[in-house]
C-alpha cells in the first residue's frame, strides 16, 4: 500500500500553528554528520538555544523537530529541520521569520559547505495572500481611472488616438482576440500590470510618419499651426492628460515597485512582514478614507 501524499508531504487540512521546512545537504565527513553535531553546529551562536523540542533565538521562541539521513549512495548527509510558530497570530510569525534568520546566518557563517533548501514556508504564504487583494484592487482601480479619465478628456476616440501603436501590438499578442480596440473598451482587462503604467509614462508621437510631419510643416501658415505642430513631440499620456489635474507623488516608481511585488505574489516567491508592510505603504496611497 503506498503512502498517502498529503502524509509524505506533512501537509494537513487545518493548523493553527505555522511551519517552514528545510532540507539541508552536506557532503558526508567526520565533520557535522549527525542530528548531534548538527544541534552542536546550531549552539556555536550564543543567541540561539536548544531546550528538547523548543529553539530560541534572540528571545523569540519556537518548537522544531530535526531528522537527518544518508543519500541512496552514502556520499551526503540530508538533514530535515521543521520549524514550528506557538501560533497563528502575528506576532508568533515573526518570532518565526527570526528564528529561521538565526538559523541561516548561523549555518552560513560556519563555514562548512551547506546547500540550505527551503521546501515549505507557510508564513510567506500567509504574507502572500495577504498581499494578493491589496494589490488586485489598486490594479483594478488604475484600469478604472485610465478609462473613465481617458474617456472624459477626449470623449471614445482615445482608443485609436491617445493609445501607442507599440502597446497595443504587445496587447494583441498576448489576447485571445485579434480586434485590439474591441479589447480596450473591454475596460483595459486585457493590459496588464506593467502595461498599464506603460500607457501613461510611455511616450509616443501622434505623427504616423516623417512623411505626414512634412505635410503638416508645408502647410503651417499660421502662428496658431505652429503651436499645434509642437505638440506632436513624443509625450506620455501622464503628460498631455494627468499631469496638470491629478497629484500622485513618484506614481511610476510606486507602480514598478508594486509590479515587481506582484511577480512576487503571483509566482509563489518569499514575502516577508517587511514586505507586506511595504506593499501596504505602496497601496494605501490609492484608498479613499
């Protein structure tokens, strides 16, 4: 009879406690090739200490449980180290997060060469989904104020003129349909996160060719022609609409920032407390109180 995966994995329907798992490899020698010695390895740091079950470090107190066995060809030693927070609040997360920096920083200093693996990490999921709504809705609310503004400045034409030709090709590619326009007005769903912030800062000409510029400059007369001509400089959308009526300090840095976070999030990577409360930062900016 095989064994259950849920069982293999350790992964249980409900806990209130949070874990990270850590597989660590090393070469097998006469140096740390036990559960002993590896404990030894771990009290060289006078912050951390072990008590049976119990590991503490820098005041911040968790349980653990450590196992350690040979690889099929007897040449490393694999040592599975679970970590294990009182409880789900808070405050024992980050004694969790602390623990596990201990712990890191005491390996890595020894010396020795360990390959340090995290397999399981329950407190990066907690800060992922989390973080998940924050960043979906200040991502929805961008799409709602690019249309609704767009669309009230210079009325439906915005689509085919106030959109970079190069943006909607990177559009079409990536959608299911082919009519880029129909897409658009589909309330910008089909941009995504770094798209959007591409339609307001990318700048772009209205000039379709050097050849239309020239008609244009043959035919200027007036002063009042040659004003208009200068406008057809390469701008941002930010810089012919938004600019002048809405104030959004560093909205493009912010915006990079909470893309990169995104990735984060969406991919399953490690988010720490620090960096929910920097997406939190980023985030609020964008609600209404």
């Amino acid at each position: 009879m095989g064994i259950p995966l849920n069982y293999m994995l350790g992964v249980t329907k409900y806990f209130k406690s949070m874990k990270i798992e850590y597989i660590i490899v090393k070469e097998k020698n006469e140096i740390c090739s036990d559960r002993s010695t590896f404990l030894k390895l771990l009290e060289t740091n006078s912050d951390l200490e072990i008590d049976e079950d119990n590991l503490s470090y820098s005041e911040c107190e968790i349980t653990f449980s450590l196992t350690c066995e040979e690889s099929d060809d007897e040449s490393e030693i694999i040592f599975h180290l679970i970590i294990e927070s009182k409880d789900e609040i808070e405050n024992d997360l980050n004694n969790l997060n602390t623990v596990s920096r201990g712990i890191r920083k005491t390996i890595k200093g020894s010396g020795y060469s360990f390959q340090f693996n995290t397999i399981w990490d329950e407190t990066s999921q907690h800060y992922c989904k989390k973080s998940y709504p924050l960043i979906n809705t200040v991502e929805n609310l961008m799409r709602k104020l690019i249309f609704q503004f767009m669309l009230k400045s210079i009325g439906s034409k915005w689509i085919k003129e106030a959109f970079p030709q190069q943006l909607k090709q990177k559009i079409s590619q990536t959608a299911e349909r082919n009519d880029v326009e129909d897409l658009l007005k589909d309330s910008l769903y089909h941009a995504d996160f770094v798209q959007l912030i591409e339609l307001l800062f990318e700048r772009y000409t209205k000039v379709q060719s050097v050849n239309d510029l020239f008609k244009r400059l043959e035919n200027v007369e007036e002063f009042d022609e040659v004003e208009k001509i200068k406008n057809l400089k390469p701008q941002s959308n930010w810089e012919r609409y938004f600019s002048d009526l809405i104030e959004f300090e560093n909205l493009d840095e912010t915006w990079r920032t909470l893309y990169d976070y995104r990735n984060s999030v969406a991919h399953n990577k490690l988010i720490r407390k620090n960096d929910y409360d920097e997406i939190g930062i980023a985030t609020k900016k964008w609600t209404v109180s």
